[in-house]
C-alpha cells in the first residue's frame, strides 16, 4: 500500500514541521502518512538525542520505528554529511491549504497536568497574556549548536515587551524557558510576570499554554514558533527575532509577524 513517509527529527518543533508537511502531503495525496522514529533514538554525532512527542497530539499517522538496512543507513549518512538529506519542512508554504485540519490534529490528547491547568487559568483570567519563550540550552550550552543558531540577546525580549505594552498597556508576560534562572538573572522584566516553565509541566503542556496567550514573543526556535501559530486570536502580535541562525541568512516562514534585531 502506498503512503507517505517522514523520518523525525529533531526536538518537538522540529517534528510538529515534519508531521505538518508529511499530513499534508498525505491529505493531497489522499494516502496514509507513517512516522519512523528510529533516528531520534538513534542520532548521527551531530544531533541531540529526542525522544517522540507528537504522541501527545490528536495527530493522524501510523506511527513507526524502524531502522533501514544497512545500505540504507550508509546512504542517509553520506547524504547528511554532504547536506542533502536533512529536511525540516520550516515553511508554513508546505501545509497552508491544509491549515485548519492540521490545527485540529494539534490538539492535546487528554486533559493537562494540575500544573499546567493553574498556568492555564491564570492565562483565561488575565486581560492581555504574552507568552515569552527564552530558548537556551545547547543554543547557549553547546560550542557547535551556539555557533550555528546563536541566541536572542537581553534587548531583543526588552524590545518586543516594549512593543506590546506601546499596544496594550494592561499586558501581562508569561514567561516559558529551558534556563528560567538565567533569565531572572539577565533580562528585566515587568512587574506583571509570570514565570511557567518548570519540572512539572511537559513541553507539550507549554507550547499550548503559549498558544492559549493573546500575544507571543518567540526565540529562533521552532517551538516557540508552533505556540504562536497555533494561536488562533486573529489579531495577535507576534514578534520574532530577525536573524534565525547565527551565520546563515535563510529563516523559517515568520507570517505577517514583527521582526527585531536580536
């Protein structure tokens, strides 16, 4: 039987591009898409070991996780190491007629945590939420990772709080990071903060948190690009930073958002 399959990976955004692409392909086709995982359990020395977390959505696919021989392993490793192979499908362009249907797949599973349902609540109770995602981790941890995706610096997130409250003077930030002590040492903040990410509440659970926000301000990180996304609030504002990688000068598809220095 014929279908369309798409080899994950790559972190959670990464893999929300990949799903979104391979169920589009399979909608237009009008055949079932399959997801192997083998590479995120199995990564080439460059990569960061993943695990899968489309599971957590209403997503459509048969979901798979198997090795190629070992011809085939040969033949994806020389591809990757002459740049040829790696596809992350970062281009809104590749599901924008199947935009709907891919948003209704992108919805949780099952109910959230308890931690991520206060989060929640404080979200529906407060006049102007701002999601803030502060991306660190190998982005700032790992020589080679920095190098090529650097980071956003401290006035980039001053500036884009800047713009919003020049909009909207009653709003408040909820921040999601993976280094939230850095963050509450670098960055100054306003005093209507709030502070999400922790131990208790999954990825998943925050990048529907951020998508549940009025406004997102996002780092060059593909997880925070899909909580902005997903928000449905037809006049949100999203601010993006300019520079997605640190030397290359391509971006994923950032539509109709602010972009800053950063």
């Amino acid at each position: 039987m014929k279908h369309v399959t798409v080899n994950l990976t790559g972190g959670l955004g990464n893999q929300l591009f990949q799903y979104a692409y391979g169920r589009a392909r399979s909608l237009s086709l009008g055949i079932p898409l399959v997801l192997n995982s083998w590479k995120l359990i199995s990564p080439n020395k460059i990569d960061t070991p993943r695990t899968l977390g489309l599971d957590a959505f209403n997503i459509k696919a048969i979901i798979v996780n198997e090795k190629p021989n070992k011809i085939g392993v040969f033949i994806d490793r020389v591809l990757y190491g002459l740049g040829l192979k790696v596809q992350f499908f970062q281009n809104e362009s590749y599901f924008a007629e199947h935009a709907m249907i891919i948003r209704d797949d992108l919805t949780l599973k099952n109910q959230m945590g308890e931690a991520a349902l206060a989060i929640q609540v404080a979200i529906r109770n407060t006049s102007c939420p701002v999601s803030v995602h502060i991306r660190r981790g190998d982005y700032a941890n790992n020589p080679k990772t920095r190098a090529f995706h650097g980071t956003c610096s401290s006035n980039y997130y001053w500036q884009a709080m800047t713009v919003i409250l020049g909009e909207y003077s009653d709003a408040s930030f909820f921040v999601f990071s993976d280094d939230m002590q850095w963050v509450k040492d670098n960055l100054t903040l306003p005093e209507q903060t709030l502070f999400v990410s922790d131990s208790t509440i999954k990825d998943y659970e925050e990048l529907t948190l951020m998508s549940q926000c009025s406004h997102n301000i996002i780092a060059n990180s593909t997880f925070s690009w899909w909580g902005a996304w997903l928000n449905p609030n037809p006049e949100k504002i999203v601010i993006a930073p300019k520079r997605w990688f640190a030397k290359r000068k391509e971006n994923p598809s950032l539509p109709n958002w602010v972009k800053l220095d950063n």
